[in-house]
C-alpha cells in the first residue's frame, strides 16, 4: 500500500479516537495545569479528542462575529488560525445553542447531520460556550476525514466546552477586577496629589497678612 494511503488511513483511525467524558475531564484538568495560553489549550484538546486543529472562538456581540482567542493546528491542510480569523466562522454558530457539524471539501464547508459522506475530505463539529443564557463563542475540533460523532462523543466536547467557558468568565472577570485596582489606585493618586496641593496653597490667613 502507497505511503500516502497509510498516511490516510492512520489520519482517520486517530480521527475516530475520541475521549469519552470521564476521559475528557481528566485531561483537561492535565491540560490546565501546564497550558500557558489559549493556543496551547487549544493543542492539549486536539490531542484529547484526536483532532488535527482546535480552535477557542469567542462572539462578539457587537460586531455580530466570532474571532479566534486560540488555536492550534489546521481544516483540510489550512491553518485553523488563519481561516477563522478571515471571518469563515460563522458556520460555527448557526444553531446558536446547539452542536453544529460540518463538512469541508476544496475549501467548501457545508452543514451536516453529523453523518459521513467518504466523498468529503473534512469535517468538524462546533460546540457553544455558554455562561448561562449568553452564548460566548464556540469550541470547534477539526479532523482530516468524515466522522461520525456518537452521544458518547458530543457528551465529552460538551463536558469540555463548560469548562472552558468558566475559564473565559474567570478571566473575564480577572480582567475587570484588574481594571477597577487600576481606576482606584489612579483616583487614590489624583487625591494624593491634590491634598500636596491644598498642603503646598498658602492659607487664607498668610494671604491676608502678607
């Protein structure tokens, strides 16, 4: 058998290795220990769940678009980054608070009912970030051939996208908090500064007797 068959063929055996949810949460919890920044969760998830790309979309409300806060490999040989960043997300949350599936051919991505068509060369499932009603983006797992993705399968993405959704609201939190330190210790600053003034000011009385 050609090389390049076996390299398929390896690509999707690994692509239909997937971590159940108790499985998922304890890599995940490893995950979170030593992952230093989106991009690297976001590799330690693939590596979870056999993906060739991940990738951490949040939703801009406001601008009604997602953007990348990481990511890690590639969708059909193109690196997830950079596709996602073009503004081809959208896909990713066509349902809103449900899964999404998808298939990617030649660059073409169309929605799915999470069935395999061996014709299509790609294919994804997207999964909400959710911090009570509010969606906040999107998980998104890529592989390099048509899956299939069993209750068993959706269960440990679901599992791990709450997870990281309280890890964008903690930070986001984070954020916050820092920002509020930073406007009282610029308030505390201002009121030192004007006490030195108000100590520096000649009184009334020396004003008077000059």
């Amino acid at each position: 058998m050609p090389s390049s068959a076996l390299d398929r063929d390896a690509a999707r055996s690994a692509a239909n290795t997937w971590a159940g949810p108790v499985d998922a949460i304890r890599g995940f919890v490893e995950a979170i220990r030593s992952a230093e920044d989106w991009n690297e969760l976001s590799r330690r998830i693939a590596a979870i769940f056999g993906s060739s790309g991940v990738s951490l979309v949040r939703w801009d409300a406001l601008a009604d678009a997602g953007h990348p806060m990481g990511a890690f490999g590639s969708w059909e040989g193109e690196e997830l980054e950079r596709l996602l960043a073009e503004g081809r997300c959208e896909w990713a949350f066509a349902l809103h608070d449900s899964p999404v599936f998808a298939l990617r051919s030649d660059g073409r991505i169309r929605a799915a009912r999470g069935e395999r068509d061996r014709r299509v060369s790609a294919s994804a499932v997207a999964v909400p970030l959710r911090i009570g009603a509010d969606r906040t983006g999107a998980l998104v797992c890529t592989y390099p051939c048509s899956r299939v993705f069993s209750k068993e399968d959706l269960a440990g993405v679901q599992l791990i996208s709450l997870c990281v959704s309280l890890l964008c609201s903690q930070q986001d939190l984070a954020a916050t908090s820092d920002r509020q330190a930073k406007r009282i210790a610029r308030l505390m600053d201002d009121i030192e500064r004007m006490a030195i003034r108000l100590r520096s000011a000649p009184s009334r009385d020396d004003t008077l007797a000059s």
